[in-house]
C-alpha cells in the first residue's frame, strides 16, 4: 500500500469515529428535549437525505479537485453542522448539515482508492477501510455512550463547562474537535495526479447524465448484482443500528448509554468478516458470498427472540451478566456474515463503476442508490414504531425480509451467468 493510503485510513477514522458518537449525542439531545420516541430513526434519515437529493452533484464535485481537498472541504461542513448543533439548532437539521458533508465526502474517500491502488489490491483495501471504519464505530459508540453516562452528565452540571449544561452537550463539543482533526489530516493526502475533463454542473445537464450513469451501472451484469446487494446492506444496516438499541433495552434491560456498546459489539464481528474476506476472497470470486447474506438475514430473525430473562442470576463473567456475553456473541455473529459478504460486493462494484466511468460519478451513484435505500428502511422503520408494533416484530420482519431479498438476487445472477459469462465482465470496459 502506498504512503498516501494511510492518510486516507487516519482520516476516514476520525471522521466515522466522530459520526458515530455524534449519533449518540444526538440521540441522548432529543430524550433531553422530550421529543417523541419515533423521531429517533429520523436522526440518520435527516443524515443521509443529502446523499440523495444531492447525489448527481457530489460525484462531479469529487472528481472536480484533488480529491484530498475535497475530504477537507467536505469535514469542514461536518465541523459546521456540528457547532451550530451544540449553539441550539435542532438536533435533526443539524445532523443534516454533517450528512451533507459526509455525502460530498464519499465519492472522494472511495474514489481515490481506484485512484491509487490498482483493482487487485481493491478488495484487500477495502477490507483495511472497512476494518478500520468499524473500529472507529466501536469506539465511536463506546465514547458517545460514556459521554453520555450519567457520570458525565453529574460532573457537567455542576461545572458548566463553556456554557455546556449536559453531558450530550459536552459530547457534541468533543466531537468538533474531531472533526477538525480529520480535517487536518486531510491535508496529508497527496494529489495522486489523476485529472477528468471539466466538470458541469447544469442542474438538467447534470441530472441527465447521472440518470445515465445510473443506468449504465444497473444494466452491467455484475453491477446490478453488487449495487443490489449494497444497497439492500446499507439500508438494513441502518435499520439495525436503530434496531439493537430498542432489541438492548427492551430484551436485555440495557439503557442508552450501554446500550450504545452493543453497536460497537457488532461493528467487532464486521470488523472480524472484512479481514477474512480481504484474506480470502479475491476480486474474481467475489459473488460467492452471497449465500451469507441470505443467513445473516434469517440469523437476526431468530436472535431477535433472545432475552436476558432466560438466563437465572448468579452467572457472571468478568463482571457482565452471562446473559449480556451471549447477546454479544450472538451480535458479533451476525457482523461477521455482513462483513465478509459486504466487503467483496463493495470492492466488485468500484471496480466496476470504475471501468464503466470515472471514480467520483460511480460512487455517487453508489452512494445514491444505497441512501434512498436507507431512506426508504428508516422511514418505514418510524411509521411501524409509531402504528405500535414491538420491536422482537420488526425484528423478524427486517431479517426475514434481508434473507428474501438475498435469495432473490442469488436467483438473478444465476439468471444472469445462463445468459452470459459474468465472470468475464470482470475485466471488460464499456466506459464512454
């Protein structure tokens, strides 16, 4: 790998670590203003709705500039949108304004990996990537959950710290400063010289070409087949961010604080699946993970009946209930499968995308199809907790509908290697 990869590694850290404790801050910001239970979800739907309206522009943008100016720009919105949170704008819009940052921030964070590194060393760097965005998730979520911690909250109230009252507050404040580390790092990433033609940013113009560049990626064999898989991943996975906080609380008696380590729990096991899958599985034979997909699915299905109360009291480990040990092994499970089949399609389809057109365009599309999914997941996700229905329910709807959704697009690319050799594709260019 070169120099250059690794200051895309320490910046993508900081920047998905202070993400993912600003969630949590969030989340804890709108129980301190009372806001109803529904509107929780609402927070990532907020998050990514820029990755969507904005979709055909943030792909010009990136391949616009060095793409390490553009990862500067884009954690500086962050930055913004994470102040202007802490001085009294309403947790929803202002985590709008960190999604638009980390919208433009994509395409340039996975752009330039086919900028830098040639496609059979993809899947080892995004296993990297992935790998190391996991861990910035654990401690993420375990550092928003201790900011959060009632312990926190004790020592700010008392103190008042910069007109900081609460410890969501102080844990918003903690993650400006982040922000802004990721940002200076950015500036360490090397200009890697690669240049495309001058970009246009016509509204009509634009849009027209990104329903082509759409297009183009859906009708390629083996694109429609890895964009299928992740965007039915990043979708459901948002939905479970959500889903193992109410499955911690309501089956496990855990509130938000410990409940925010169970996320890092899973983010472990998908740490564990992207370093096997970058160890084992090459660019080639990406597409036969998908039968993990389709049990990971049905596995959160069967694992959201689990409670607490079914071990008797007395049994501990290292200080933890039994009880709490097998719900963490049981999660880090059910991570593991999404990282290993994850990150292969991930890798097949920049590949793809970038043979089929520039970096920048690819992952905007990408990123497009990805978000409305999760717009769409998150937004039905609110409307079932607000029609009332528990959360072992929505449980079993979400994994039987992942495992269905899987076995569908198995059933697809089969249809689609009796038409045409896939395999084949793998090295073909239609870019035009």
């Amino acid at each position: 790998m070169t120099k250059g990869f690794y200051s895309i590694m320490l910046a993508q850290f900081l920047s998905s670590l202070a993400d993912n404790a600003l969630l949590i801050a969030a989340i804890a910001l709108l129980t301190t203003l009372n806001e109803p239970a529904w509107m929780t979800p609402l927070l990532k739907l907020f998050f990514v709705v820029s990755y969507v309206i904005f979709a055909a522009w943030v792909g010009i943008f990136a391949d616009s500039m060095p793409k390490g100016r553009v990862m500067f720009i884009t954690n500086a919105v962050k930055t913004v949108g994470c102040i202007i949170m802490l001085f009294g704008t309403h947790p929803l819009l202002a985590y709008a304004i960190v999604g638009l940052g980390a919208a433009a921030y994509s395409p340039a964070k996975y752009g330039i990996l086919t900028e830098l590194l040639p496609p059979e060393k993809l899947v080892k760097a995004n296993g990297w990537i992935e790998g190391l965005t996991v861990a910035s998730i654990i401690l993420g979520t375990g550092l928003g959950g201790l900011l959060i911690s009632p312990m926190v909250d004790h020592f700010v109230q008392g103190h008042h710290v910069f007109g900081v009252h609460n410890a969501a507050q102080a844990a918003i404040a903690v993650m400006i400063f982040v922000y802004a580390a990721a940002a200076a790092v950015n500036l360490l990433i090397p200009d890697t010289g690669a240049r495309y033609p001058k970009q246009d940013f016509r509204p009509i113009h634009t849009l027209v070409n990104f329903g082509k560049s759409c297009s183009l990626l859906w009708h390629d064999k083996l694109g429609q087949i890895s964009l299928s898989v992740t965007t039915l991943f990043w979708g459901a996975g948002a939905t479970l961010q959500f889903l193992v906080l109410a499955w911690a609380n309501s089956n496990l008696g855990l509130d938000l604080s410990k409940a925010a380590i169970l996320q890092g729990v899973v983010a472990i096991g998908i740490a564990i699946g992207a370093v096997l899958a970058a160890a084992y599985v090459s660019l080639r034979r990406s597409v036969d993970v998908l039968p993990i997909g389709v049990l990971m699915g049905f596995s959160v299905a069967v694992m959201s009946f689990y409670k607490a109360s079914w071990i008797p009291g007395g049994f501990d480990i290292f200080g933890f209930h039994i009880s709490i040990a097998i719900a963490c092994l049981l999660l880090v499970s059910v991570g593991m499968m999404a990282g290993f089949f994850v990150v292969p399609m991930n890798a097949l389809l920049q590949h793809r995308g970038h043979v089929l057109m520039s970096a920048g365009r690819s992952i905007a599309v990408q990123n497009f199809n990805e978000n409305s999914s999760i717009l769409v997941m998150l937004g039905l996700y609110s409307l079932l907790i607000k029609s009332g229905l528990g959360t072992v329910t929505i449980m079993v709807l979400f994994g039987c509908f992942v495992g269905c959704s899987m076995l569908a697009v198995i059933f697809k690319h089969h249809h689609n290697q009796s038409k045409e050799d896939s395999l084949h594709l793998i090295g073909e260019d239609k870019r035009h």
